[in-house]
C-alpha cells in the first residue's frame, strides 16, 4: 500500500484491450503480499426469498421500489410501478397476499437477523392499492391473430391466459363452472379470499381482450377435435378438483364426504350447516379450510341427519330461515404427522387452535364405524408414525392404540384427484399429465400443461406453471425454438432494460471480446448470475443490518363461539407507512441497496459513486483500477454480497 500512485497503475493496468478474444494464464500474479490482482465486480444474484417463491416474482424489485431504492417513472405513483413489477410474474397479487403460505418468507435471509420481510404482507398491500384505484393491465405486444384455448380458469389457466394476452394472442378460457377462478373461489371459503377482490383480478385479465366460457365442459360441451381445428394451441389447467376417498377399506358412507365436494358445497351456498360433531381427516391447508367452514356453520337441533349430506351432493339448498337455530358444533382434525410437522400454514393451525378445532396428530385412519342405516358414526384410528422415504409416504401403526372418534359428519382431506372425463388421451397412467420443463405435453407437440394436473401443491406454484407455459406456448406461435429453462426459473431484475429505462443505450458489438472498459455494447464490470445462483446469509455483511422487529397486519382472532356465524375477513393490510417501512428491513441479498459502505471504507478511494446522470439501480458504484489494489474491503463491508472480488484475469 506504500507504493506511489504510478506503480499501482502499472500493476493494475487493464488486462484486455477492445478486440482481444484470447486469454493468456496469469496465475502467478494473482496475489502478492499487501496486494491482489482480484478486484471488485459487481455481480446480481437471485435472492432466496425469489428462488423460492413458485410464481417466480421479482420480490427484491418491488422491495426495493417499495423503499424508494428503484425510483418509478415520471407521473407514475411508487405503488403502481410496485405493482406492475409484481404483477409481471402474479396477477393475483391481493389474493395471494391473504392465502399463500408464503414459501418466500421461510428463505428470507433476514431470518438470521431476527425475523423474515412481511413480503407476504406487501403484496397484500399493493394488491389492495391496486383494487382501490382501478389499476388496469397493458397488453405489451402487438396482436398476432393467434389463438390459444385454456382448458380451466383456475390459476394456472388465468395465469397462461393473462400471460399470452400480454404477448398480443387471442384467449379463450373454457370452464366448466358458473364462475371463472377454480380453487381460488371453490376451493377456499370466501373469508379467506372475499369474492369482490378475487372477481377484481380475474376481470383485469378478461379486461385484455381474454374471452370466457364458462359452464362448458371439454369433452361433453365440445369436443376435444373442435378445440384442435379452431386453436393454434392448446393449455390443459384442468386442476384437481375430485377429491380422495380415505384411504380404509369399504370407506363409503353416506356422511363420509371430499374436502372438494364439503367446500364447494359451501362456496355455491348449499351448505348452512352440519352435523354436531366433524371430523376432518388431513393435516394441509385443505383440512383447515373445512375445519374452519364447519366451525362457523355450527348445526341446527331440529335438522334431519341427511340434510349436509344432501346439500354437499348438490341436491338440497338449505331454508335459510333455520339458520337463527343453529349451534356450535364440535371439529376434530386428524393427521398422520405430529402437529408441528403438519403441512398447513402455522398460522392458519394457531387460529384453528384458536377457535376451538380439536387438532390431534400422530393419526392413521383405520375402519368406518357404522350405525344399522349404514351411516358412520365413528372412525376408528390408532397412533402412527409417518415419514417421507424416497418421495413416498410411510406409515408405521403403533399397535393397541386403537380408539374411535365419533362423528355425524366426516371429511376426508388427503388429497384431490384430476377428472380426465373426456380428456383421456392426456392421463399418464397415474392420474396426472406428463410434461418437460417448458411444460408442453410429451407427444403432444402445441399442448401445455400447468397446475395440480401436473402435480397438487399450492396455488403460487399454478400460477409459476401458467406463467412459464405462456411463455413457450409464445415462442411456438413465433416459429421459435423452445429454450431451455434456466436453473433459478424466476422473474429477475434487468440492468440493461433498466438503463434503457433511465435514457441510457448499449451498443451492438462488432468484433470478439472478453471485455472492455471503453465500449457501449455491454455493462462494465457487471454479471448476471442469478438464473444459476442464489445468494446465501454468509455471503452478506450481517453486520449493517440492526435488530428491526418485523410489522404484522392486523388478525381478528375468534374463539369457538365468535366463530359460529362469523363470515368476515380475518386480516387487514398494512397502512402505507407500515408497508414502506417493512419493505426497508429487505437486504436486497445480491442487489446493491446503495448503503455507501464500500466508498466509505475504501482505503484508495478507487470505488466511486457513478455519476448521477449515468446512475440507475445497480450501477451506483463503480471502481477506478488504476486506484484498486485488490484489498477486498468493500467485498467484506457490503451488506448484500452484490461486490465480490474477481480474478484480474
């Protein structure tokens, strides 16, 4: 460090002149005493709340535009460029803001400070923002006279279709209910996900030109030959709405139901009551769904014993007039895995808690207890231990821990199943679709596929499916080849769409390099790693971030008899403040946030501010190599691991 200015800009001299497309070893200089050839580069990488978020979306992006680091266009509120940010990958972003489980909180890297981002809660946010001020989509190419049908307006389907008709192709969504939205609207109660904002998201898609036909089944409303003659391609979003028997020998009885079929009973409004004691077999968020369903539809003394059963097989609508003489009822929720290792949401477990829901674990169902009239009265089960082993599920019965556990009504939540009625050329064999990475149907050149018809799991993961479907239904109607997916397959920042944005422009080059430090055609210094790297906690410098404790929005927890009755939405967003705060505890993991450590700390002052008009995020720092001597300060002192040191070769 002692050197003068001129010997520092001998050693550090640049390594490739514009042109030069052969690199020559320089091993041995690497390091030397108080100095390196390494010096810094700024490198994006994807962030875990990101790669494991299913929908892919940009959530340091709107974090950052959330917080005031990424600033939005002229005449355009922050809100809105969140949003549309968001919205890229999710067009559901107020109802996935209530019900995803939020997979992208239990990577966040401030967990190793003290707690994750609300990100989950400022979705909710922006969707609500959204909805209160009529924000509207902006299809992004031009038309091309294509036309696409999506089989299913559930998420996955919705999501293909918003996709496609941003591209400019013509969409028709075919449906086999009444209303657009699959298991977004029948498959969970409306006080989880209230009907006007699910029916404000789904307008904003058919606001872009998507058709709808709804109460039209493929296969018996039109035939699946019709669909091939008038559609250049086809998307399967046919879901998993049949439920899945229990598992036990003779399991049919007359009060034994599906998750599926008890929850659309209840969405379409058949169902107002049941029987005095439930009891739901599972251990998801599908079980919880019904457990919380039937505490607040309670039971009324004078019903006949087949009344639910009748309304949940769509062949009775309740008197709404018995519904002053109902009660509580009694719900028990069995399953297989300790409670604490259940698959549904912690928090949606505690609220069941909370209300009264009897919730016992290490449960495997064993044989229908029945009456004389062939109706169960009970389910005998018996203490197990259940284990995932090579993808499967195994279960161990402990046995002499039999018991029965009475019930007028039993649901069982194990599962959902795809009805391939009239589909059946698409069946695997195993009751699901098979597909490659791009999600085209195998065999079946033009045909997509997304949702649990590939596999059950979450509704974010549907909508992920829907989304990266689009996009190679998109390159088969442009003639293009199918490329292959990336590793981290995620919605990520774009520097150079960035520095456009902000006025500025990258060349074309005209001859082989390897880099160049005179040159428009690329990003000086700059690497995008994050379709095949996820930045992990021991990359950043912990220590800049304090001890912020997370905002929480506000829950209305209800008890076993507030909860009879009570329909209401239980959470409330965050006010604007609260929003912007929590989207300031984000670390930006593998983006600069712009804290100012590595000007600060550096020694040789080589790393400098960009100036303002050549600025935007991401290019907020650069570093004068004549000045560098590699001493990786700034490396060590920067918060999100966005400067690493690369080889000066």
């Amino acid at each position: 460090m002692s050197e003068n200015r001129e010997a520092t800009a001998a050693r550090n001299f640049r390594r490739y002149k514009d042109g030069d497309s052969k690199p020559d070893a320089w091993r041995e200089w690497i390091f030397d005493a108080d100095h390196t050839h390494k010096c810094p580069t700024y490198v994006q990488s994807a962030p875990p709340c990101q790669a494991s978020c299913p929908a892919g979306e940009d959530i340091r992006g709107y974090l950052a535009i959330a917080r005031g680091t990424e600033k939005p266009p002229a005449g355009m509120a922050w809100q809105e460029y969140a949003w549309r940010r968001l919205t890229s990958a999710n067009p559901f972003p107020s109802v996935m803001g209530r019900v995803c489980p939020a997979p992208c909180e239990s990577g966040c890297n401030r967990n190793e400070v003290e707690d994750h981002v609300g990100i989950n809660s400022v979705e909710h946010f922006l969707g609500e923002y959204a909805n209160q001020h009529g924000l509207k989509y902006v299809a992004t190419g031009a038309r091309t006279g294509k036309r696409v049908a999506v089989i299913g307006g559930g998420p996955a389907g919705l999501s293909c279709a918003y996709q496609l008709a941003r591209r400019g192709h013509e969409v028709t969504v075919f449906d086999e209910h009444e209303h657009l939205g699959g298991m977004m609207r029948y498959g969970i109660p409306g006080f989880r996900t209230p009907r006007p904002v699910l029916d404000a998201e789904i307008q904003r898609i058919l606001d872009l030109g998507v058709q709808a036909r709804t109460r039209c089944r493929i296969g018996r409303d039109v035939t699946l030959e019709q669909i091939r003659g008038q559609f250049d391609a086809v998307f399967l979003g046919l879901g998993a709405q049949s439920g899945r028997a229990l598992p036990i020998p003779e399991g049919d009885a007359p009060n034994v139901v599906t998750a599926t079929a008890f929850l659309r009973a209840f969405n379409d409004g058949r169902l107002q009551h049941v029987g005095r004691r439930v009891l739901v077999v599972g251990g998801g968020d599908t079980s919880i769904d019904v457990a919380t369903v039937a505490r607040r539809l309670g039971h009324i003394g004078h019903a006949k014993p087949t009344d639910f059963e009748e309304a949940i097989g769509g062949r009775l609508a309740h008197d709404v007039a018995e519904v002053s003489a109902k009660r509580g009822c009694d719900v028990t929720l069995t399953s297989v895995f300790p409670v604490d290792k259940m698959q549904a949401n912690r928090h949606e477990i505690e609220q069941a808690m909370a209300e009264g829901i009897d919730i016992r674990g290490g449960l495997v169902p064993l044989a229908l207890v029945r009456g004389p009239d062939g109706r169960a009265t009970a389910l005998r089960v018996a203490r197990c231990e259940a284990k995932f082993a090579g993808g499967k599920l195994e279960i161990k019965r402990i046995e002499g821990t039999e018991e029965d556990i009475e019930a007028d009504l039993i649901v069982s939540a194990i599962g959902q199943a795809v009805d391939f009625t009239g589909l059946e050329e698409f069946d695997n064999g195993r009751g699901a679709v098979a597909a490659d990475r791009n999600y085209q149907v195998a065999g079946k050149p033009g045909v997509f596929a997304g949702g649990d018809v590939l596999r059950p799991h979450l509704l974010t993961t549907a909508i992920g499916h829907g989304a990266i479907a689009a996009d190679g239904i998109d390159r088969v109607l442009r003639g293009e080849e199918m490329e292959k997916r990336p590793k981290i397959d995620v919605h990520t920042f774009d520097l150079a769409r960035k520095m456009v944005e902000v006025g500025q422009k990258l060349g074309r080059a005209t001859e082989p390099m390897l880099g160049t430090d005179r040159s428009d055609v690329g990003i000086h210094n700059f690497e995008n790693r994050s379709e095949r790297y996820v930045i992990p906690h021991d990359e950043l410098f912990l220590g800049h971030f304090t001890d912020t404790p997370r905002l929480r929005r506000k829950v209305t927890t209800l008890d076993k008899d507030s909860a009879l009755g009570n329909f209401q939405e239980r959470l409330e967003p965050l006010s604007e403040p609260d929003a912007i705060a929590e989207a300031k505890r984000c670390m930006s993991c593998g983006m600069c946030f712009e804290c100012d450590n590595c000007v600060v700390y550096c020694p040789q002052t080589a790393v400098f501010k960009v100036p303002k008009k050549q600025a935007t995020l991401g290019r907020y720092v650069d570093t004068d190599y004549t000045r560098c001597i590699g001493c990786h300060i700034c490396h060590d002192v920067c918060p999100t691991g966005y400067i690493q040191m690369g080889l000066g070769e």
